[in-house]
C-alpha cells in the first residue's frame, strides 16, 4: 500500500513539473514575441530617422547652394528683382518643408525614447539641423526685406524724381516765357496816316506837324517779333524812315529798283539797335 501511495504522489509530482515548465516557456515566448516586436519598431523609426536626416541634411545644403546663387545673381545684377523675389520665396517654402520634416523627426524620436533608446547623438543632429534651418530661414527674411525695403525706396525716388521733373518742367517753362517776353518787340509799318489812323502815332509840336509815339499806344494793333530770330524786315515803300531812338550805326535800309523806294530793313547790330526800345516803328513818306 505504501508503495502506491509513493508511486502515485511521484506521478502528481511529475505532471506537475512538466505544467509548470510548458508554463515558463509559454510566458518566455509571448515575451521574445513582445521584444521582437519592439526591436522591429525601434528599427523602423530608427531607420526612418536616419533617412530623414540624411533627407534634410541634404536639402539644407541644396538650399544653401541656391541661396548662394541667388545673391551672387542679384550682386552681378543678372536677375530682376521680382525674379530673385520669386527665387527666394521658393526656398523659404522649402525650408517650411524641412521644419515639418523636422516635427516628424521630433515625434519619432519621442517613439524611440519610449522603447529607452539611447538616443543623445540623434537629438544632438536634429537640434543642429534646426539651428541650420531657422538661420536659413532668418537670411531668406532679411533679403525679402531688403527687397521690399529697396522697392520701397525706389518708389520714393521715382516720386522725388517725378516731382523733379514736373518742377523742372515748370522752371524750364518759367524761363522760356520769361526769355520770350524779354525779347519780344513790337513792330508797325505804314505811311503816318495808316499810323495815326491806329492810333500808333499821334501828332505833336508847333502845328502838330511832329509824329511820335502814341503814349497809350495799344500794341495789339502791332506785330511781335522775336529780336533773337529776326534781323531783317520786309519793307515795300518809299522814303522809309524810323520813329524812336535806334542808333543809326545799327541798321540800314536795303534800296529797291526804283529811286527811293526800300525792300527791307537790316539790322547789323542787334544788341545795340534795340537796346533803347522794343517798339520799332518804320513810316513812309508820302
């Protein structure tokens, strides 16, 4: 009987070993399964993140290239303004790009802290990537800036010269009339009646026998000539002579065909004959 009992507490003690071990390695398995898993994941983001940087770290150097060719452009003048505006906007926008690429990076890299992935040296790299972009983005602004600001300028400027060449255009208009006016004179030709008619001449002197200027003289009713164009007059007419005080070493009359008669008056000397008066009147005696 004793040796029953042994025999059977013996197979109990068997059996239960052999539940205890199918156990162990049960739990042991969904454990690998569980690590497995893990190290997948780490793997993934971890290779996803080194993509990632590699990614960025190369376009911040294509950016960089760019930007180096847009200033080299603007400095020899190569491209317009609104060219290298345009240039410059679409490397701002790829900077964006890389700021989002960075958030990504960011998020993953929280994933691997998770798993307790050493990780300092990758966030040491984001970190440098994120100072490179955001100095990137810092210069692209400035010269956005100092593109609006010489636009702003130049706009300024072109207002400034525009309201100098009005000016301009005024003072220019100012001196012609001023000069026109200054060499103006007034000229009437006719027998003394035909002039006192018009009331140019009036008569003066013992029995009004003495022809003079009209003191109210209306110089509507004469000619106005440019002394600076005009050094000769037509005359058709006899006995010519000069009403007023032109010295007579400037001028001269040109003698027609026939005795006495004039075709023209000449002036030699400008500057002298109307120094006394801008008011030349030629009559012919009759």
């Amino acid at each position: 009987m004793k040796k029953i009992i042994l025999i059977a507490l013996a197979a109990v003690a068997v059996v239960s070993c052999g539940r205890r071990n199918r156990d162990r390695i049960a739990v042991l398995s969904v454990s690998n399964d569980s690590l497995q898993t893990v190290l997948a994941a780490r793997d993934s983001v971890l290779n996803e993140a080194l993509f990632a940087l590699s990614d960025i770290s190369s376009s911040l150097s294509d950016i960089k290239r760019q930007e180096a060719i847009v200033v080299s452009e603007s400095e020899l003048g190569k491209s317009d303004e609104a060219q290298i505006k345009e240039d410059l906007e679409l490397l701002s926008q790829k900077l964006s790009d890389q700021r989002k690429a960075i958030a990504r990076l960011n998020k993953n890299t929280a994933l691997l802290k998770e798993a307790n992935i050493n990780i300092a040296g990758l966030e040491k790299l984001i970190t440098e990537l994120q100072g490179q972009i955001n100095e990137r983005d810092t210069t692209i602004k400035a010269m956005l800036a100092n593109i609006d600001d010489l636009n702003n300028q130049i706009l300024i400027l072109n207002t400034d010269l525009s309201n100098a060449y009005a000016t301009a255009d005024i003072l220019s208009a100012t001196v012609d009339g001023q000069e026109t006016e200054l060499n103006k004179a007034y000229v009437a030709i006719g027998t003394a009646k035909e002039l006192l008619d018009r009331g140019i001449l009036v008569r003066r002197g013992i029995g009004n026998k003495t022809l003079a200027l009209n003191p109210s003289l209306d110089r509507s009713e004469m000619s106005v000539i440019d002394i600076r164009e005009v050094n000769s007059i037509d005359l058709t007419g006899k006995n010519a002579e000069i009403i007023g005080s032109f010295p007579e070493t400037s001028y001269r009359f040109a003698d027609g065909d026939k005795r006495g008669t004039v075709t023209s008056l000449q002036i030699t000397d400008s500057a002298e004959f109307w120094k006394n008066s801008r008011v030349l009147v030629v009559i012919f005696k009759e």
